[in-house]
C-alpha cells in the first residue's frame, strides 16, 4: 500500500508527518527538528537552499533569500495584498506573463507554485530519508479561507514537487482530526489558528462515530506572526529614530537583522517579561561612526502594540460563531493552533472570549500535519473510518448588471453542494448572456475572485426581462465547482466546470516539473558526494595524524621509506579525487586511503 505524508505548509515553518502503526507520527529533519523552516534561498553561485540552511544566511542574502510565500500564491499581480507585499518584502516580486506574481531570484524569475515545490520537495525529502522509501503521495493543508485559486496554485507546487497531492484539507479541519483521534468524543470545539501569516478560525462538530463536520469557518489570509513582529519592528526603527536621526529601512542588511531579532523578541516575551534587543553595529552614523541598537523591549509594551491584531482575530471568532448559529457556551473545547499561540495575551485573550481555557493538549506546532497524515491513512486504508464533511469558505455566485456580485451558494455551506437561481435577461432582445462565475464575500463583483465565465447562447428575442435563466452551482466532494444555465422555455443549455488557475499555463507547469525532477536527481546525488568527501577527508585526517610517529617507526628501512612515499601519493590522488567531486574516484581513492590508515595503525600498535 503506498504511503501517504501529510504536509503543513506553513506561511514560516513546515511540518511533515505520517501514520505509522496506526500512531500519526511528526517526522523530524536532519537536524532533529520537528519544523522545517519555508525559506528558500539562492546563493551568489547559483545553489539553491531550504529550510534551515536558507534561514541561517537569510541576512546576509536578504534579496535572494524567500520568506512567507504562502502570502502570495496564487494572488494576482495586482491584487492589494501582492502591492503590499513588493512595498514590504526584503526580496524582488515582480509581475508574470499571466498578471501572476514571481518572485526575481538572482537572474531568474520563479513562480510561487515553484518556491513552494521547492519547500514541499524538502518536506518529501525529509520523509524518505526517513522511511527509506521514496513517496510520491501526500494530503496538503491550507488555511480554510484560501479560495479556490490559492488551493489549485498549493496543488500545482505539489505536483512541481514530484507530489501527487491527493488531497488540500483545511488546517483547522486538520487540526481537528488530530485533536479527536482515536477518542470516540461528541463534542463541539473551536480551532483558532494564528500563525505566521495567517489566522483563521473553525468551529467543528465531532461525532462519535469518526464523523468530522465543519459548521462554519473564517479567517484572515493576511494577518499573522508577521504582523506582530512588524510592529515591533517599527517600534525599533521610530525609537532609533528618534535617538540617532537615522531610517534603519535605508538599509536592507540593518532591517533584517531587526527582523530576526524583533521575532526573537517575540518569541522571548512569552516566557519573560522583558527581553534586550542589542545588535552592534547596526547602520554607519555617515560620520564613520558605527552606530549600535540596544534597547529594552517589555511584554507589555508588545501587547499594546498589538491589541488591535488580536482584537481582530476575536471579531472574526464572533462572526464564526454567529455563521455556526452557536452560543459561544455551546463551544466544549478550544483548540489553539500556530506559533503565535504560545503568546500569552493571546491564549488570555480566547479564553476570556470563549470564556474557557484552552485546550493544551495538542502541539501547536504539528497538530496540523499530524491531521493531515491522519487523512491521507484514511484514504488509503479502509481501517481509519472517518468522514470529513467541510465547508466552502467563501461564497459563490455570478456577477449581474450593474456589477453586483449575486450569490448563489453561501459560505459555509456543507460541501457537496448543489444550488440554483433563476435570473432574466437585462435588455430587450437579448440574444446571448455571458456567465462570470465568481468567489467572494464582496456585494461588488470586481472585488471577488473570478473562477471562470461563459456565454449562453441562442435565448429567444423577447422584452427585458422576460427570458429565465436557471444558474446551477455544483460542488463536488472534492470541491470542484460546476456550474451550468439554462433558458427554461427552449432547454437551450451551457455548462463548465470551473477549474482554478494558479497563474501558470499547463505547458509551464509542465517545464517547471521537469525542472524540478531534474534537480531532484541531482541533489541527491550531490548529496551523494558531500557524503563521500566527509568519510574521505575523515580518513585522510586520521592518516596525517599518524603520519609523524609512523615515519619516525620505519623511515631507517628501504621498505618502509618506500610505503610512506606510496601513502603520500594515495593521500594526494584522493586530494585530487574530492578537488574534482568525481563520486568514483572519490570512493575509489578512499578504498586505498583506509588500507593505509590500517596499515599506519598496525605500524604504531606493535610498536607501542
Ligand atoms: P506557524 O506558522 O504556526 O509555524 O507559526 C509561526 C509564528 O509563530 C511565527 O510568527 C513565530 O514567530 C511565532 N511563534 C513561534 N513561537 C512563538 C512563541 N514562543 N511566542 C510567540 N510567537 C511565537
């Protein structure tokens, strides 16, 4: 039976996990942790790196180096949050052929799909160095308020990945799942998930019976830890301000350095009350004078600054209970997701709202890939019996004269869905209504998101008004959306099935897999010769260690003269071999190197 990973895709930090003896399991990387950052980087030659690495040289690389990309994918260029994002990112974003977005790494333009492939391909990397086995299947989360292009895009990275995503799940609902296995609960709980860069909130009702329904679901795509942790850093830059007359933001080297510590202090105001930001030589006075930040930084100073991002997150957690047509004492448990959770304003602040505390018993961290790997064995292993029963997160409907947005399926609906609504032509004589299938809470229509258009043709001459036009919206299980009209007098009927558009066309999606398949090859054999070079290097050092006592042993006998002179040259071929990054040589060389180190250890022991 294939196995099947479950990925959180996280707007900071990634988590990857699987089920294994019926124990949903996170999978640590090679570093031991349970995270892995979503960084991707490029290096001045060319290397591409993720995670860890690319997080450790965030600073000295900022404009090459991609943070929070989960923010713009599958945005359209000119999309608030995308203008926002160019105005504020330490890295290029620039426009694509399609009116997408791609981020400028060195000299190459790359789609957002392809920086997520590249976090997603790690994930998948970190899981079969782990089970030994290659895996070509996952279940993906997003946040619940994606809609339906931002879930295509995540689908496409997975699929650039060498990924066969055969399920996006809602992070929440995830959550949910983990939160609820394997306990044979009935209970309505709340997730409030607040992480780096998204919040959103889901209330859920838990069957006995493995049966996981979403009542209703919200969120905010753009309000996160980085929120937060931009407060903190204007607050810096105004305090240096003030001292020094000098814009820390002229800098790009000096902002990303406050960047790191600002989320450092963040992270520290959990546990203290008060932590110092001291980072020297920060910014030239302009007089050739190095200018250094070193302030102190309290708790509650970090609250006030951010009272109003919180204040947000429990507007939408009221809304969501009025959606559920809940009383917030109808809600059994509370279960907080995310990094910024461990924040303790914000755990003061749900509990006050949901007046209860807090359930601590999940990991804010990995609850979520855990319910993802919890789905994906439930799709493959008729064992795991579950049912998850989701809801679309946004309404969706067409666009009508004047360009009011008419919504036909509500949010929060249970999906598989199906709705209709009759609608009359808005000119006399009309012969041919055109169809903009649209996804959005916005009454106007150009601020929702356009999933597809159509033209009905062929209606009857006839006064305004008198031609009806049935629209049917269908949602299937998987959450494709079909929609399809008819003229109710002649049966004159057209019909799509919308599909998502990440803002790649099939034949680049194409290119960037291959890509990607490509590269996969070559880090793992890259990997290969990293490998090879540390055990040759490992030996090469243990030989020239003995070196001076083994000379000293046998440099009297014409033999022994004569074997040093050899040992040199092998030491010296496999120099040359590691120079070169030739895998066979290398191990071909370091087949010799340790017939001389055993030898040289021989020489030293029975001499000793
Ligand atoms: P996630 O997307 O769930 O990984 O959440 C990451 C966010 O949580 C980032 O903004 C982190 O800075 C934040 N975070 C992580 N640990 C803490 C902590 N101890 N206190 C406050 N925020 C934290």
């Amino acid at each position: 039976m294939d196995r099947v990973i479950g990925i959180d895709l996280g707007t900071t930090n990634s988590c990857v996990a699987i089920v294994e003896n019926d124990t949903p399991t996170v999978i640590p990387n090679r570093g031991g942790y349970k995270t892995t950052p979503s960084m991707v980087a490029i290096t001045e030659a060319g290397k591409r790196l993720v995670g860890h690495i690319a997080k450790r040289q965030a600073i000295t690389n900022a404009e090459n180096t991609v943070f929070a990309a989960k923010r713009l994918i599958g945005r359209k260029w000119n999309s608030p949050q995308v203008k926002n994002a160019v105005l504020t990112s330490s890295y290029r974003i620039v426009e694509g052929p399609h009116g997408d977005v791609r981020v400028q790494l060195r000299t190459k333009p790359y789609s957002v799909p392809e920086i997520s492939a590249m976090v997603l391909q790690e994930m998948k990397t970190i899981a079969q160095d782990y089970l030994g086995e290659t895996v070509s299947k996952a279940v993906v989360t997003v946040p619940a308020y994606f809609n339906d292009n931002q879930r295509q895009a995540t689908k496409d990275a997975g699929q650039i990945a060498g990924l066969d995503v055969i399920r996006i799940i809602n992070e929440p609902t995830a959550a949910s799942l983990a939160y609820g296995f394997g306990k044979n609960i009935e209970k309505i709980v709340a997730v409030y998930d607040l992480g780096g860069g998204t919040f959103d909130i889901s209330i859920l009702e838990i069957g006995g019976n493995g049966i996981f329904k979403v009542l209703a679901t919200a969120g905010d795509t753009f309000l996160g830890g980085e929120d937060f942790d931009a407060r903190i850093i204007d607050w810096f830059v105004q305090g240096f301000r003030d001292d020094h007359g000098i814009d820390l933001r002229q800098d790009r080297m000096a902002l990303q350095r406050l960047k790191d510590a600002a989320e450092k202090a963040k992270c520290e105001l959990s546990s203290v009350k008060e932590t110092e930001v001291n980072l020297p030589f920060i910014i030239s006075s302009g007089r050739n004078e190095a200018l250094h930040l070193q302030r102190v930084i309290s708790r509650q100073t970090l609250e006030s600054l951010t009272e109003d991002l919180i204040e947000r997150t429990v507007d939408i957690c009221r809304q969501t209970l009025l959606d559920a047509k809940l009383g917030k004492e109808e809600v059994e448990d509370v279960v907080l997701v995310g990094g910024m959770t461990r924040m303790p304003r914000i755990q003061e602040v749900v509990s006050e709202f949901f007046e209860r505390e807090p359930n601590r018993g999940v990991h804010p961290d990995e609850v979520v890939a855990l319910g993802a790997a919890i789905q994906g064995a439930a799709l493959v292993d008729e064992k795991h019996e579950m049912m998850l029963l989701d809801v679309t997160p946004h309404a969706l409907g067409i666009m009508t004269q004047g360009g009011i947005f008419e919504e036909i399926i509500p949010a929060n609906t249970s999906v598989p869905t199906g709705r209709s609504k009759i609608f009359t032509t808005s000119r006399e004589n009309q012969t041919a209504v055109k169809i903009l299938v649209m996804q959005g809470d916005h009454e106007r229509a150009e601020d929702n998101e356009l999933l597809g258009e159509f033209i009905l043709t062929g209606l009857r001459r006839a006064p305004k008004g008198s031609v009806e036009i049935d629209v049917v919206f269908e949602i299937n299980a998987d959450g494709i959306v079909s929609v399809s009209a008819k003229d109710l007098e002649t049966g004159q009927q057209q019909s799509i099935q919308v599909t998502a558009t990440s803002g790649l066309t099939p034949e680049e999606l194409k290119a960037m897999v291959a890509g990607a398949e490509e590269f996969a090859v070559d880090r793992k054999a890259s990997e290969e010769v990293e490998a090879a070079i540390q055990e040759a290097e490992t030996v090469i050092a243990e030989i020239n260690r003995l070196f001076p006592q083994v000379e000293q042993i046998v440099a009297s006998s014409d033999f022994g003269r004569d074997a040093i002179a050899k040992a040199r040259a092998i030491v010296q071929r496999a120099k040359d071999a590691i120079q070169k990054k030739d895998l066979a040589l290398i191990k071909e060389q370091t087949d010799g190197l340790v017939r001389t180190q055993r030898m040289f250890k021989g020489v030293v022991s029975k001499s000793s």
